[in-house]
C-alpha cells in the first residue's frame, strides 16, 4: 500500500489535502478544499489496488474503476453526499464527493450512553421515516448501499437530518480492485451484525436487505446495545423488546423488517411508509423531534428558529391527552368556566335536532323495510334429454381472481469470466422478477439461453429500457448484436400460470472478430486451376467435328446424310453400317 498523501499537497492542481478523515482496508478518505469552488470543503477517498505494478493489471483497474464509478454518479438526492468527479493521478484512483459536517449517530448514541439515556421513540421513527425516501430512490435506480449503520449514517450540522454515507458499492469497487479475478467474496462487502445472512453468505443483496439493516439500526439507537447483545443465536430471534417499551404496532414492523427470510420482509421501502402510517397515535416523522427532551446539548453552533406552532403537530397527539394552547383563529375564545348547559336555547335546540335525527332514523328504517323486495322462488326446468350445444349455467367458469400485487423485482450483476461466459441459477416464484444487468459495448454478440424452456422467460433490454429487437422479449433464447454501448438487462419472469420454478441462465458475451480483409485475396486462387481441367477434354473432338458440317451440307444428298454428320473429304463415300453407327453413338 502506498504512504497517505501529505497535508497542504494539491491533486490535480485543484484540490489542496487538509488532513485524513479515516483508514481501511480498501484505502483513505481525505478532507480537502476545492480551490475551484472558493475553497469548500470535500471528501476524497483514494481506491489503492492490489496489483499495479504490471501494465495488464493497472489497465484492468482503471476500467473497473471507470465502469462502477458511473453508478454512483446516477445518484441525486439531498439526502447522499454528491459524487463529483474520478480521476487518477500516480497510479492513485480517487473520487470526490460532498462533505457532510456533523456528527455520525454512533457518536451520538454514545454522548447519550454516558448520560443513561438513548434515542426516544419518536427520533428513531424521525430517522427512519427521513431515511426510506432515500432508499426508495436508490431502489428504483438498482443501488442497493450495502452498508446501513450508525456509523455511515451523518446527522447533518445545518438541518440535523440523517444523511447516508460510505456506500457499500464504493467498498465493493475497492474490493474488485484488490482481487486479481476482480470478484468479491461474499463477505467482504457488509457489516456483521447489520447485513441479513443472504447478504453475508452468498454476497447477495435485496432492497429489503436495506430495510434490515436499517431497523438493525433502529435498536440498536432505541436500547443502546449492539446486535449481538439483541439477537440470540439458538432461537435465531431478534429479542431487544424487553430494553425498549414502544408502541406494540411499531414493534411489528420493526420485526417484520428484521425476518431471516428475505421473502417475509417489507418488500420496498414503500411498504414500510405504508405500514407506518397505518398506525394510529405514532408520529408522522415530518417534524424533527426536539432534542432538548433528552436534556443534551449537541454542541452546534446553527441558527435556531422559533419552535413550530402546536398546530403543526399530529392530530394523533390530541387523542394521547395533549391539548393545543392555540387559540381558534376564527371563533373567538370562550370562558371555559360556563357549561353549554346552562344555556337554555342551547338545550333546546339540541332537543329538537336529537328528535328530528330520531324521526328520520325512523322513517328510513321503515321505508327500506318495506321497499324491501321479496325472493322469488327459483322454476325449477326439466332436464334436458337431447345434447344442445348451449352451455348451461352450472358449467360457467367462474374467472380466478389474479393478484394485482406488484411484483417483487431483484437486480444483479451478471460476472463473466475470461471467455465471456456467465452461468447463474436460481428460484423464481410467482409473483418475482430477477433482472440481471451487465456492461455491453456496439457490436458485441450476445447469446442468451435457458434451460429450463416454457417455464422462465426472458427479454433483453437495452439501456433505454426497451427491448433490444422483436426476438428478444418473452422467449427462452436469444442471439443478437448489442447496437450500442450501455448497460443492457435480461429481465427474467415465470411463464403464465407457473407457480415458482429453478432456472439455469447462461450468457455469452464476445466480441466479433475483425477478419474480413483476410480471405478477400484467396478467392481468385481456386480460378485457373478450375478453367485448366476442362480444356483438354473437349479439344479433339469438338473442334474437328462441329464447326465445318454446316458449309459442306449437299441438299441433294438423302438426308441421312445429314444425320451421319461427315464431311467431304473426311470419311468415305460409301453409307456406314450398322456396326459404325453403333461406335459412333458413344463418340457423339
């Protein structure tokens, strides 16, 4: 590994080196100020590769280093540090993105820890209700962060909401890097504890393996132990109720979230906002909780603005005993010390509107008895005893009722090896789709094929989403060209009315071969030798019999003559028997 860069030393004659913000395995991350953008502040993290010292090797990293490095530019939310730029300098691959200044939520649990407190419901509803937004963005883009913590989870100085750092895909990228195969080990990218199993066994991750670790995450900031103090091992259970009383509804999402099987989790971070706000007296999270009910200071020099009116909070709050002290903007306030029933036109026309209500009750209640319609007595038909090509009533086929749930959608990245090929199984269900993507360039072949035919389908898409030609949606196999260079997808889907089958996908993606000047001055070799072997043939005869026959014919001679095609001079007068005529049939 190469010795950090100094402090006050300027890359790429822009941004000047401050100091080291942290160290690992994969490489450092350095806090410099951009010298172009007035001296802000930024965040350089430096990939140190394995193997440089051949040429193969450091061209072999720089392509990966450009190939994973688009996909953290596709991210825009303001809630992810901006990923500026890539560049390489002396061998160093770097790239440059926002600073975030604040404080990381390991650090503020632990400032809470010293004082015998720990985050309170309504923050850790705040942050997760704050952070599925952010999610649900990267989800729809196919980035999964790999990595939720709290540690890679900031609070922001400027705002204090929680903003995610460190993605897992940059670790991933350094890990490539460092591997001569350029694969990742199943375990090398997730943190133990925080990533679920399929995460941390096969290196397989979901968007719901994103909600895991972020109701890991949760807690762990609602009862300030670690995973490992929470989770027992013999029952394979998450047991962290009896450190933190929360409200029993919200204590069933977190544990649906925390499921071992990936199929009983919260699908999207949708769902999980969805649950949410099914739960009625648990806070909406729009508002950020007031740090001072903790009685802790977070030491923050920002401009703090007047609090938010009572009206602002959830209607819920009312229901738990906290009555607004707002008064009504459009009544005028009331003494609360006189009863409404010490008026007396107030009792009375609340008499009459009670009788009024009860009259019409009444009425409608009679009316919808009587207007009721009586059932009729089915005819019964005698049976029919002649076949009739009408279908009866008791043979209609009722239709099934389809699911009309969305289905769960996967994305992974296909590895190919040295020849281009790629093998991959799996199991789909139902109601799942698996979209394996990769990076093509114009003028490649591609061959797709599955093994298990009638079962999966397959479609080829291109990097505008659409399908890369008529033969490539919904079949079994394809063989094509890819038309442009992008990243291209094969999405794989059951057939109609399979329930969940094994598949086997193979994919083979190779370059064609520049080779067509080669056979162009070959072609004309086979010409002379072909014209040499037919022309001794045809010399003695053709051309002693059939180019004088027609000046010589004599049209006074029988025509015999004629048909014994001789020529004057040639052959003797008298007429040829048979016995010539037979030796002359073959010559002829």
């Amino acid at each position: 590994m190469q010795p950090p860069i100094p402090t006050g030393t300027i890359l790429q004659n822009r941004y000047r080196i401050i100091n080291i913000l942290g160290q690992g395995g994969f490489g450092r991350t350095y806090l410099a100020e951009d010298q172009r953008r007035f001296n802000e502040p930024c965040a350089i993290k430096e990939l140190i590769p394995n193997a440089t010292g051949t040429t193969s090797a450091w061209e072999k990293a720089q392509e990966l280093f450009q190939r994973e490095a688009e996909i953290l530019y596709q991210i825009q939310h303001p809630q992810i540090p901006q990923f500026r730029e890539r560049f390489e300098q002396d061998q160093r691959l770097f790239l440059v993105q926002d600073y975030v200044a604040g404080k990381t939520y390991r650090d503020l649990l632990e400032e809470r820890k010293a004082t015998g407190s720990t985050f309170t419901e309504e923050e850790v509803v705040y942050i997760i209700r704050s952070l599925l937004p952010v999610l649900e963005h990267l989800h729809n883009r196919g980035i999964i962060h790999r990595d939720i913590s709290p540690e890679n989870i900031i609070q922001r100085q400027i705002d204090n909401k929680p903003v995610l750092i460190d993605f897992g895909v940059v670790k991933e990228l350094a890990t490539k890097l460092q591997s001569p195969s350029g694969t990742v080990n199943a375990t090398s990218v997730g943190k133990l504890g925080y990533a679920p199993g399929e995460q941390m066994q096969t290196g397989r991750a979901y968007p719901n393996s994103d909600l895991y670790a972020l109701a890991v995450t949760a807690i762990v900031l609602l009862t300030g132990k670690e995973p490992a103090d929470l989770y027992d091992e013999n029952l394979t259970l998450w047991n962290w109720q009896r450190f933190a009383k929360v409200n029993p509804r919200f204590s069933q999402v977190l544990n649906r979230m925390l499921k071992y099987i990936p199929g009983e989790r919260y699908q999207s971070a949708r769902d999980v906002e969805q649950a949410l706000d099914s739960i009625n007296g648990l806070t909406n999270g729009l508002t950020q909780p007031d740090p001072r009910a903790n009685n802790l200071s977070n030491v923050q020099t920002v401009a703090v603005g007047r609090r938010p009116d009572p009206v602002l909070q959830p209607i819920e709050q009312e229901y738990q005993g906290r009555a607004s002290n707002r008064p009504d903007p459009v009544i005028p306030p009331v003494n609360s010390n006189n009863s409404v029933l010490d008026n007396p036109l107030a009792v009375g026309a609340i008499g009459a509107a009670v009788v009024v209500l009860a009259g019409f009750g009444s009425w409608a209640l009679v009316s919808t008895i009587r207007n009721q319609p009586k059932p009729q007595t089915p005819i019964e038909t005698p049976p029919q005893t002649f076949p009739s090509p009408v279908i009866s009533e008791s043979a209609t086929v009722t239709p099934t009722p389809t699911s009309t749930s969305e289905p769960a959608v996967f994305s992974k990245r296909l590895r190919f090896d040295a020849s281009g090929l790629a093998t991959v199984q799996g199991k789909l269900g139902a109601n799942q789709i698996v979209l394996y993507t990769f990076q093509g360039e114009e003028g490649q072949q591609l061959t797709v094929s599955l093994a298990q035919q009638g079962q999966i389908e397959l479609t080829v898409l291109a990097p505008n989403r659409e399908a890369v030609d008529g033969a490539a949606r919904n079949v079994a196999s394809y063989q094509g060209t890819l038309p442009f260079t992008g990243r291209y997808t094969i999405q794989l889907s059951p057939a109609p009315g399979v329930a969940e089958s094994e598949y086997s996908l193979t994919v083979g993606l190779v370059k064609p071969l520049i080779s067509t000047p080669t056979p162009s001055p070959t072609v004309p070799t086979p010409t002379p030798t072909a014209t040499l072997e037919p022309t001794p043939e045809p010399t003695p005869t053709t051309t002693e019999i059939f180019p004088t026959p027609t000046p010589t014919i004599d049209l006074t001679k029988p025509a015999e003559g004629i048909f014994d095609r001789r020529v004057p001079g040639s052959f003797p007068t008298p007429t040829p028997d048979s016995t010539q005529l037979e030796n002359a049939a073959p010559t002829e």
